[in-house]
C-alpha cells in the first residue's frame, strides 16, 4: 500500500470504524479488517478495497453479501464511509497482498493566484499551486520519465518500513488530463482550470505520488525542468528532493484498487 507508517491515524481512522461497525454484527471472534493501501492522514479514497473474516454462533447461517453491505452502511451512517460492494473470498485472498496494481489521481487547479479563489467545495480536495498556472506540456513531458521500473528513492519519504523496502518501482500508467471540477460549469468564467495527474502501479513507496506530483509542479511552474525528473531518478537519494516541493495531502485520491 502506499503510504506505511504505524503511527498513521487515517487509516486507524477507517479502520477503527469499519471494526465498530462490524461489531454489531454479534461476531464470535473479534473482526480485523486488512486494508489494501494505507494512506496518510488529509488523503481521499474514491474506492478502496479491506477483507475480513467473519463468524456467527454456531447454527446461524452465513451473512449474505446483501446484508452485509446493508448492515455495515447502516452503522458507518455517521461517517464519511460507504461500503460499495462486498464479496466471498477464498481464503488465500488477501486484499493488500492479492492487489495487482492500485490507481491514484492527484486534483490540481490551475488558474488561481490565490487561495482564497479556490471555490468554497473543493476545499480541501484539490491543490491550486501559487502562481496561478502551469505549464502541463512540460509536465507532461517530464512524466514520460516517470514511467516504467526505476528505483525512486529519490521520491520516497523515509519511515520505519523504508530499510525493509527495495526501492524499485514500475509505473505503469503516468498522465496529465484536464478534468471537470465539481460543479465547475457554474464558475467557468474565473478561468479555474482542473487537471488529474494519474499513477498506476502494482505498489507504491511511502509518499512516493505526493512526492512526483510535487515534482511535476515544480517542472510546470518553470522551477525544474523535465530533465531534471530524470537526474533525480538517478540521484537515488531521498535528500536530494527539492526541499518544499511535496505535494500535499488534499489532492490525493485512491481511485481503484485491481485485483
């Protein structure tokens, strides 16, 4: 998953209360949900994927899919938790260890030349990067370097997983599309212009997408350019980062986790 750390409150934030939830589900054995991608605190999930084992009394029939989507909704009304769909799993299934790959999109709002211009619902979810706007061929360009297996160390934040973790990496997918803001039709005349930055990979290092986004910011607003991408690749240090440059948590989403 991508962002590991023990400490993380997130995700002992979803975690925490889809295990509440599951509670009221009268289990014999306490329930423990594994979750596919932890993600650091002010991060956004569009659709995330956990696994958990259930059991009831003995002589009470399995829960069917129906029922548990139904019952744990019901009992994470309060929270900004929707589970989308539930399924029977082998017993090999794990919902971190089975991914194949995961996709995250990074919201960036261009055209603001200052914060107070970010329109009131999407706060929170996008990053309007001072100075207004970016040059997204350049980024573009610079993402090309991004892609495919290379050893990212340069685009990790160290935690305590880092000595246990081989750096290498292999991007999959690496684009810059505009894109359609909430409700945006309503404030096209500021000239606000949204655009998603969008990583696929089997796994991804601690920060390691805050951390190219950053980046290609930094290429958009003239500060890098797309070569220096690549010379960072392969400094393999994650000193030589450009300090201030992370991108920060609030544009970040998981959008799919494929198995």
């Amino acid at each position: 998953g991508v962002m590991e750390t023990s400490s993380d409150q997130s995700v002992v934030g979803v975690q925490n209360y889809l295990q509440k939830a599951a509670e009221n589900l009268k289990p014999i054995v306490p329930i423990k949900f594994y979750i596919s991608s932890r993600t650091d605190t002010g991060v956004h999930a569009l659709c995330n994927a956990a696994h958990f084992d259930i059991q009831r009394e003995p002589g009470k029939p399995a829960f069917n899919e129906k029922q548990l989507l139904y019952s744990l909704n019901y009992h994470l009304r309060s929270e900004p938790i929707r589970i989308l769909n539930a399924f029977r799993v082998a017993n090999s299934f794990h919902a971190r260890f089975s991914a194949l790959s995961r996709t995250y999109v990074y919201r960036l709002l261009m055209g603001c030349t200052h914060h107070s211009q970010v329109p009131v619902f999407e706060k929170d979810l996008c990053w309007a990067p001072t100075g207004g706007h970016l040059n997204v061929p350049a980024m573009q360009d610079a993402a090309q370097f991004l892609l495919g297996t290379h050893d990212f160390s340069t685009f990790r934040s160290l935690n305590s997983e880092t000595p246990f973790q081989s750096p290498v990496r292999t991007i999959l997918q690496a684009d810059i599309r505009p894109s359609s803001g909430f409700l945006s039709h309503h404030y096209e005349h500021r000239g606000l212009e949204f655009w998603e930055v969008k990583f696929r990979s089997k796994s991804f290092l601690y920060r390691q997408v805050r951390r190219m986004v950053g980046a290609l910011v930094a290429v958009g607003q003239g500060k890098l350019t797309p070569y220096h991408i690549k010379e960072l690749l392969e400094i393999k240090d994650s000193r030589a980062f450009p300090p201030n440059a992370m991108a920060p948590p609030s544009g970040l989403f998981l959008k799919s986790v494929e198995y």
